[in-house]
C-alpha cells in the first residue's frame, strides 16, 4: 500500500466538470482534467484490506489495489500491464461503468471509497499518451476461423481475446458503424468515440476483421456462417426495448430512448447533417429514471429543449445508502449524473396514463398520477394516490423503461438456439449453447446488464471457445456461469 494511513490523510476528489453554461455548448466530455498530484493521494486511500472486496464487486477481478499501489509510487508502466491484465477495455468502462467496485470497497463502510474509475481511467490515458499500448499480434495462427456477431463491448472482448490467442477473426454489425450500444447508446458528451475508434485501429491492426451494414439473419445467411467458420459467438446484447401500451401511444413525438440517442451521435459522427427529431423547443418528458433517460436527458439539453422532466415510478431513493444494501452491496441512494445538474426536473413516484395529441396526430400532452409503492406476500405493486391527476404538456415523450431480451426473430429462430425462461439465449457453463460450435456472451444471454459484465463474459466465453477449437487455452477466465 502507497501510504499507511493515506485513507485517514486524504479526502475522496475526483475531477470538477466542466461549467454548465458552457458544456452545454458543445458534445465534449463533461470533465476537467485531474492532476497527477491528486490522483497519487486517491491512490494513497487505498487500505491494502486483507480482503479486498472490490475484486468481489467488480466482474472482471481487477487488480485495484496493486494498480492503486503502482500509480502512488509512480509506476505507470506496470500499473497498465495489471490493469490490461484483467480488462480489455479500462477507457471504456473507466468512463462508463457505475463502479460496483466503489461500493464494494472496504473504506466505503463509513467513509468515502476510493476514487477506483478514476485511478483507472488516469492509468490507460497515461499509456495512450505514453505510446505504451501497441498491437498483440498473434506470434501463432491456428487456421481456426471465428464469427462474431455484434460489436458491443462483450462482442470486441471475445474477438480481441481469440484474435490474440491466434485465430482469424470476423466481427459482424448489423449497424454501419463497429461499437454496439457505446457507439449509437452512449452520447458523446459521456464517452467521445475517438476513444472507442483508438482501440479499434489497435484490434484491426492485431488482425480482427469488422462488417459493417452486416446484418446476420437478413443479409448475411446463418447457414453460409455455419459453413464458413469454425465457432460462432452471438454478443448481439438486449435489444428489444420495454414498451409503454397505453393510449395515445401511436401519437407521433412518442418514441423510444434508442430512437432518439442514436441519430445525435450519427450528427457528430458527420454522418447526417441534423437530427430527425429534434428536442430544440420542446417540452420533452422522459418515462424511465435509469442511465438511458440520464443519456436523454443531457442530449435534451443540448438540443435546446424548453422544458424536460424526467418521470420514474420508483420512490425517491435517499440520499445516503438504504439499511435494505448494506456494504458491499450495490447501494440503493440517491445518484446525480452529469445531466441531472444541467437541468431539468425529476419526478418520483409518478405513472403515466395516457398520451393526448393534437389534431395532426401529434403529442401535446400527457396525463399522470402519482402512486405508492406496496408490498403484499413479498410482490411489489404501485397503487395510484387518489387525486393525485394531472396532465404536463408535452412535445416529444422519449421511453426510456429498460430492455427485455434480444431479439427472437430472424438470426436466433434460425440459428435454432434455445432460449431461457426471460428470453434470453440459453447457455451451459462453457457459455456453449444447444446448437454444436455456437457460443453466447454478454447481454444477450444474461439479459440488460452492465458494460463491465460484458466485457467479462467476453473475456471468459473467448477462453472457452479457444479451448473448444483447439483442446485448451491459456487466456484468462474471469467469470463461470
């Protein structure tokens, strides 16, 4: 550990975002720089516990406290081969992920935790910056051939992973552009795609192939992969968003989260001139209080909406860890993203009836009521408040409910793979499913989940196709099912 007493010395910092009035301006990350000086204090907090549980929060077994203790005695170069050692990807979910480790970390039972993405993200921009990170090409080919379709962070993991322990690897995207829900979900404003472009030229570099507009099912026959390669991986994640069904939900301006985000990133991308609907102006209300209404949120804002309110039916979390997730469980509390400070209004504990429209079929309103949450026999339930009744004008109503499953036509019908219970695409230990040399990793087969449990199921599906190909495999495995 950097410093005995450092978690008693030091005070948990991050980096200050940047102003409000003027982030808004543009699609830059929020953030402002951090100094190395103060990061080597973050780095100070960490306690060296005798049992570290942020390996247990984090799905990927990251190493934190041995990259904590190298950044403090400022060697960077080995804290990057730790911190790669166990992730792929630390750029990605050092800006994305909600760090299930912070909440799991020792100190965090009565003090502030460590400050882990930071320290993570700090180290692979040093490297970046450093020249450190070049390509790992494979000193031995195998003659296997791999398919991967989709091209998210769990698709990237096992291609990378296989592509490196010598196989030829083909990555296949149904959208025009390589990066899954990173490249059309998040916005630019929590993670610029140049950072998800960088490491894409390193994995093009290493070998893996990428096939844009390469939709498998549709364009692209199952049956010509099945002949084609040796193994197939599906890592097409959850797709089908939750629906909202009630009345007036056909009223143009009523759409999806995943209609709305992905056009604003094809703007700065330079693929279209502007956005087909704009929030410029309008009352924009989001249903749905998770991470994707947060994305629609901040997008709103720098749309220019007039108005934006944020609707979940959920009561207002508290402001400091519930007695209901005690340490080292995820915490349900009270969080604030970089959107919430930009504006708008949140409402707890609300339901939306219905959608009024105009004469032209358009949303000019909404009509909702508060509820309460009940539970009866250990089963939830939101029971409306009475005279609770109201209606908020609204323009554009974006739904932003979650992910129910992948989808189950077209590719997965003809594929033949059998799906779980929830929908999901079934999967034994060996992440194999029923169908012989078809494989299965992220949320399309563990359902809506974190980018930090794809990345890991990537990682340890590569190692088990890897040893399905050739009889064994010495890369890494981090999860079991």
């Amino acid at each position: 550990m950097g410093e005995a007493t450092g978690f008693m010395k030091y005070d948990r910092e991050g980096p200050k975002r940047r102003p409000v009035e003027l982030r808004l301006k543009d699609w830059r990350e929020v953030y402002e720089p951090f100094a190395v000086s103060d990061l080597k204090e973050q780095a100070a907090r960490c306690m060296d516990c005798g049992i570290p549980f942020c390996h247990n929060g984090c799905p990927l077994g990251n190493l934190i406290p041995e990259w904590n203790d190298l950044v403090y005695r400022d060697d960077w170069r080995e804290a990057i081969d730790r911190l790669h050692a166990t992730n792929n990807f630390p750029e990605f979910t050092g800006r994305l992920c909600p760090a299930p480790c912070e909440s799991a970390c020792v100190l965090g039972i009565n003090e502030d935790a460590v400050s882990i993405k930071q320290v993570e993200v700090t180290i692979i921009e040093r490297a970046w910056s450093e020249g450190w990170i070049e390509p790992v090409v494979a000193t031995t080919k195998t003659g296997k051939k791999v398919c991967v379709v989709g091209s998210g962070p769990a698709g990237l993991a096992v291609a990378q992973q296989l592509t490196r322990a010598g196989h030829s690897v083909v990555v296949f995207e149904r959208a025009d552009r390589i990066g899954g829900l990173m490249r059309y979900g998040i916005p630019e404003f929590k993670m610029e795609k140049r950072f998800l472009d960088r490491r894409l030229e390193q994995m093009d570099a290493e070998g893996t192939e990428f096939r844009v507009n390469s939709n498998v099912g549709e364009n692209i026959s199952v049956e010509s992969l099945k002949s084609d390669f040796d193994a197939i991986v599906l890592a097409g994640g959850s797709t089908i968003a939750r629906d909202l069904p009630v009345p007036g939900r056909e009223l143009n301006g009523v759409m999806q989260a995943m209609e709305f985000l992905p056009p604003a990133n094809s703007v700065q991308a330079g693929d279209i001139s502007e956005h087909p609907t704009s929030a410029k102006g309008k009352h924009v209300v989001i249903i749905g209080g998770g991470d994707t209404g947060a994305d629609c949120l901040g997008t709103a804002h720098r749309h220019g909406a007039a108005s934006v309110h944020q609707f979940e039916i959920m009561p207002r979390p508290p402001e400091e860890r519930a007695e209901s997730t005690p340490w080292p469980q995820w915490p349900l509390m009270m969080r604030t993203s970089s959107a919430h400070e930009e504006g708008g209004e949140r409402v707890f504990s609300v339901n939306t009836e219905c959608f009024i429209g105009d004469d032209n079929g358009n949303v000019k309103a909404l009509r909702a009521h508060e509820v309460e949450q009940k539970f009866t026999d250990g089963r939830m339930s939101f029971e409306k408040v009475d005279g609770s009744d109201f209606d908020l004008p609204c323009d554009l109503a974006l739904l932003a409910l979650g992910f129910t499953g992948p989808q189950g036509t077209g590719m997965l019908e003809q594929f033949g793979v059998s799906l779980d219970p929830r929908g999901n695409v079934a999967r034994n230990s060996d992440w194999a499913t029923n169908v012989d040399g078809v494989f299965v990793c992220g949320d399309m087969g563990r359902g809506q989940s974190l980018i930090v449990w794809a990345i890991a199921e990537g990682r340890s599906c590569a190692a088990s196709v890897d040893t399905w190909l050739v009889g064994e495999s010495d890369l890494p495995a981090p999860l079991s099912i």
